[in-house]
C-alpha cells in the first residue's frame, strides 16, 4: 500500500495562472487531511508556494498550468487551462488493497463550458492494468438541449466506448466550494459518487448498468489517478478555466467530507 510521505521542501518553478485567489472552503478549518495512514493524501500546506515539483505526485498538462496558491486556511492548487488544455496532478504507483478504493477533494470552478455544444470535461481520471477503460469517475457535460451542465460518470479507451451519463439531478455549481467523493469497486464494477456528502444514485455505474456500448464495464485495477481539469472539445465558451482543489486523499475506507 502505498503510505503516505511528508511533502518533501523543493525547488519552485515559476507559475503564474489567470484568476482571482478564493478563499477556502466554507467553514474550512484544517482538520489536518494529511495526518492519517492513505494510500495518497495531498493538502498542499506543506508544499511552498508556486508552481510544484515534490516527489509525491506528477504533473500532466497541456495549455495549463498547476500553481500552489496560499488561501485563508492553509494552500490550495490552482488549475488553469485555455480552450480545451489539461492541467492534472497525477499519482502513479498506486496500490489498493482488496477490490474497492476511495477518493475524496474539495473543489471550486469558477466557470464551467456553456459552449461549444455537448462540451465534456473529466476532473478525475483512474486507469491500470486489467482492462483499457480509462474511468472517469468525476466530470460532466454541457447539454444544449436542457440547455444546462451536469456531473456525470463516464469512460473511453476500452470496449464500452467514449461515453459521459450525465444527470439532470446533478447540475454544476460554479464559483462554490464542494466536497466531491467516489468510489471504485471491481466487486461489480461499480462507481457511486457523493457531493458534500450525500450520494446521488444516479452518478453510478456498473458491469450492466452504464452509459456505453452493451458489453460489460470491466474496472481495472487502478494504479494510477490523476486529478484536475480536461476539456477535449475546442473553441470554448469562456476561453478559460480556473478551478481550485484541495484536502485530495485516496483511502481503502471512505473518508467523508
């Protein structure tokens, strides 16, 4: 199981991201996220401030930029991408024992895509060795025909297709603080998802119950998870993203908000 390390003091890189700082989330007083025994836990208040370089975690972007920001509590990370740019913050080596494994974040988007039609965009990302999905467990889409944008769970890369479930009962909120959690089960192949804390029955999937093709959806065995921001589709509305994200812990039990 991978433990969880003392955030090691390293060289900045200069990173500068567009975008007012927000304050922490509401009623944030630090619990001390990173003090318990997680497969991978990330608070950001060990870390200077700047663009990261520590040993825990990657970094994979394109048109975007991942800077550690001071907040009223503590740090946050700041991500910022242009058009359909990605910036995640990536965990490699990951090793959860049993067939479940947890993830939990704090999250605020300033704007989310109103354009171009049917825009889609991944927060979280989890793939590994058993089976092609790529597993999206946290993003959404923006539906012209509501018109509206909304969570959604999805994947692409394996034989289910490229698919987001997008849900009416879970629209987005922008410029708020949340709490998002999700799980995955290679039991039945089950994602479930809850936004400050409550579970929405409709963010889920399962090996017969999912948005893609009509073979079953096969989990892998995850090894790695990256987290932060994607949109694949070009010519954006607005032009920019900037999203905030803190308290990331990875955990074989539920964590909570």
């Amino acid at each position: 199981m991978r433990k969880l390390l003392a955030a090691c003091a390293a060289a900045l890189v200069a990173g500068i991201a567009a975008g007012s700082v927000p304050s922490s989330p509401a009623g944030a007083t630090h619990r001390g996220s990173c003090t318990r025994d997680l497969l991978f836990c990330e608070d950001f208040d060990r870390l200077p401030s700047g663009g990261p370089n520590t040993l825990n975690w990657g970094v994979d972007t394109r048109n975007g930029t991942l800077t550690v920001e001071r907040a009223r509590h503590g740090k946050h990370l700041h991500i910022h991408t242009v058009d359909n740019g990605r910036a995640f913050l990536r965990v490699d080596d990951l090793t959860a024992p049993g067939t479940r494994f947890f993830g939990r974040m704090r999250l605020r988007v300033d704007a989310f895509p109103t354009a171009p039609d049917w825009a889609h965009f991944t927060l979280v990302e989890a793939t590994g060795t058993g089976s092609p999905e790529v597993v999206r467990p946290i993003g959404g889409q923006y539906a012209p025909t509501v018109p509206g944008t909304f969570w959604g769970v999805g994947a692409d890369g394996g034989p289910t297709g490229d698919w987001t479930e997008w849900r009416e009962s879970a629209p987005v909120a922008e410029d708020t603080w949340q709490c998002f959690e999700w799980s995955l089960d290679r039991t039945d192949n089950r994602i479930t998802v809850w936004i400050d804390g409550v579970a929405n029955p409709d963010l889920t999937a399962s090996t017969t119950d999912h948005g893609g093709n009509d073979v079953p959806f096969i989990l892998p065995t995850v090894d790695t998870v990256k987290i932060g921001w994607q949109l694949y589709q070009p010519n954006t509305t607005p032009t920019e993203f900037n999203l905030w994200i803190d308290d990331i812990a990875l955990s074989s039990n539920r964590l909570g908000c």
